[in-house]
C-alpha cells in the first residue's frame, strides 16, 4: 500500500503543475471575470470578414469602441455628406450583441477630411463646420452609442493648446464649446476628453486636469478622462497609478481608453520577441489592472480598453513595421501571457 502511495505522488504533481488549476476559471471569460466593463477598439472591416476576430470580440469583451470608423475623415466624406456605413455596422452589432458602445472620435487633428483641410471661410463657417458635424453625428446615433470621446489629443507634451487647424480657426475657448455642441444634441450621452502620456507628461496632465476643473466652474458639461495607455513594459506602474490617481480626483468617470503594451519601445527593426519580454509584458498588464482598480473609486470606474484583438491588427504594428506583440492575443487569436495576466488581476 505504501508503495502504491510513492508510486502515485509523482504522477500526482505532474497532473497538477499541467492541468489548469480551476477549469472554472479557464473557462470564464474578462468580461465575466471583470467588475467593470472591458472593452475593445474595433476595425469595423476585420469584424464583418474575420469570424475568429468576431468570436473573440463577442465572447471576450462587454464594450466597444470604433477604432475608424466614427472619426470625421470616415463620416464626412464631403461638404454636408455622410457616410455612415461602416459606423452603423459596428454601432448594429455592438446592439445586437448587447455591447455597451463608445464613440471616437468627434474632433481630432489627425482625423480631418482632405476637404475640410483646404476649407475656405471666416471663423463663422469654421465653426459651423465643426458644430454641425458634431450635433450630427450625436444626434444620428443618439440612444445606440453611450459615450464620446468628444475632443481629442488637444494639449501638447507642455501643457499648451495643440496647434490644431481647430484652434487657428476656432480660438482658445474651442474645446468648451465642442462639449456644449455635444450636449445640446443629446443631454444623455456620457462626453470624454482623450488624450495619450498622460502618466509621463505632467505639464499635460495638469493642463488637463486644469481644463476639467475650469469646465466644472463654468457649467461645461463633461463626464469623463479617457487616458489612451499606449505604453511599453518598460513604463512605470507607480507613475501611472498616481496618474490614475491624480485624474480621478477630479471626480469624473475614468476609462483607460486605449490601452496596448508594447515590448519593442524603441522600434527596432530586426527585434525579437522573447519569451522574456513577454512576461514582463503579462505583469505589466496585471500592474495596470491593479493600479485602476485600487486608484479610481468603483463609481469613476468606466473601464479599461485594449486597442484592438489580435498582435497583427494593432495599428502599432502596422506603423512602425517593426516587430512587436502588444495585445492580448496572438496573431491566430490563441490567448497570450498577457491575456492570462490582465484576467489573473481582474479576478483579484
Ligand atoms: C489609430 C488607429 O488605430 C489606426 O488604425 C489609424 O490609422 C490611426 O488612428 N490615438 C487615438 C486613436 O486616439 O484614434 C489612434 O487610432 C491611435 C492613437
């Protein structure tokens, strides 16, 4: 009998460090295992070609948000014409599919129409211009989309307004007003102001923060912060919880709106991906999971976005034509590290 017993304890511990620890577990997917919603930026023409793509959004994600297809280059094609085909497919499944929908985005520099670039008019016709698209585009998906990221990547690295073509023409009140086109065309909706580094740019993050307080003062509605969260493994979890933390003070919803981490942060063209880094890649995601959830109190906790499903699909990997692994799932859609990371610390 005791042999029996010795004889067993090796096959014992061999199942036990191979086999999942809970199936359960295994099973469960982030948006079952998140206590906030969990969502996903999405490219409107991989979710109608790709049904691995579409699976994984479906089955793993509670939110969505438009990577493309609501910006104005998108919408509006040209002087008072819409195109809305690919935001209404995505709008359509997110309510089919009971997908909580966010909006982005109505007014960002790097989004602007060929058109409206080369548009000649006084500062009447420019605002105009830019009221009229964002009532009309609030206003044609009033009820089906949540929230907006509304203004865009404003502020510079120093806290300054950006250069945009929006603040040439418009002034240095224009960020107020877009919030206040926004609402006026629908009092429900949820309005975010975006922007990136806000963790590793502190005049910006002030400036912000500063924006946030003086739109409180004077009545300006606004509802939320989106920090996008393209980082790398090599950013700091402490500077970006008192990031978190810093922005929730404000008492405004907080959503981490874009989230990707990248391994090759200094885009090296012949980088290899190593078992190493993407390690450090899981505990970097589970670090961030764990900085919002003990940072932003439970009632600011919009949630937390990855911008986009699989490594091929990130528009990081597409830019740089470099090699990096930024997502939760590889290329095939199979789960990284990083997937098991980030659910590991929603599960906390
Ligand atoms: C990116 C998309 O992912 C790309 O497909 C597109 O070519 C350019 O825009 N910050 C933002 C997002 O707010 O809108 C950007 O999305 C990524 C950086």
């Amino acid at each position: 009998m005791r042999w029996l017993f010795i004889l067993l304890i090796p096959a014992f511990v061999w199942r036990a460090a191979d086999a999942p620890l809970n199936p359960e577990q295994d099973r469960m997917t982030l948006q079952q295992a998140a206590p906030f919603p969990i969502g996903v930026a999405v490219d409107v023409k991989l979710l109608m070609t790709d049904s691995a793509y579409r699976h994984t959004v479906n089955q793993e994600f509670s939110s969505l948000t438009s990577e493309n297809a609501l910006k104005m280059n998108r919408l509006l094609v040209a002087p008072n014409q819409y195109n809305w085909t690919g935001g209404d497919a995505l709008v359509d499944f997110a309510r089919q599919t009971n997908k909580r929908m966010h909006g982005h985005t109505l007014v960002w520099h790097v989004a602007v129409p060929n058109w409206v670039q080369t548009f000649q008019g006084d500062s009447l016709a420019w605002e105009n211009l830019l009221k009229s698209h964002i009532q009309t585009v609030i206003r044609h998906y009033k009820g089906r989309v949540k929230s907006w990221d509304v203004v865009n990547e404003a502020f510079e690295a120093d806290g300054s307004l950006r250069k945009t073509i929006w603040l040439e023409h418009l002034g240095s009140d224009y960020v107020a007003r877009c919030y206040q086109y926004a609402h006026e065309a629908d009092p429900d909706v949820l309005l975010f102001y975006n922007d990136f580094s806000l963790d590793i740019k502190p005049l910006k993050a002030a400036a912000v923060k500063a924006m946030v307080m003086e739109f409180k003062r004077r009545g300006i509605p606004i509802n939320g912060i989106g920090l996008q969260a393209h980082i790398s493994i090599y950013n700091s979890d402490s500077k970006f919880r008192d990031c978190l933390d810093d922005m929730a003070s404000t008492g405004l919803q907080i959503h981490i709106s874009e989230l990707d981490i990248r391994l090759n942060a200094k885009k090296i063209k012949d980088f290899i991906v190593s078992d190493v880094l993407l390690q450090q890649q899981q505990q970097k995601y589970a670090a961030i999971v764990r900085a919002y959830k003990s940072a932003v109190p439970k009632k600011q906790q919009y949630g937390i976005t990855i911008w986009s499903v699989g490594d091929n699909d990130s528009y990081l990997v597409n830019d740089c034509k470099c090699p990096d692994a930024p997502l939760l799932f590889d290329t095939g859609y199979k789960k990284k590290l990083a997937y098991k990371g980030l659910m590991g610390a929603l599960r906390q």
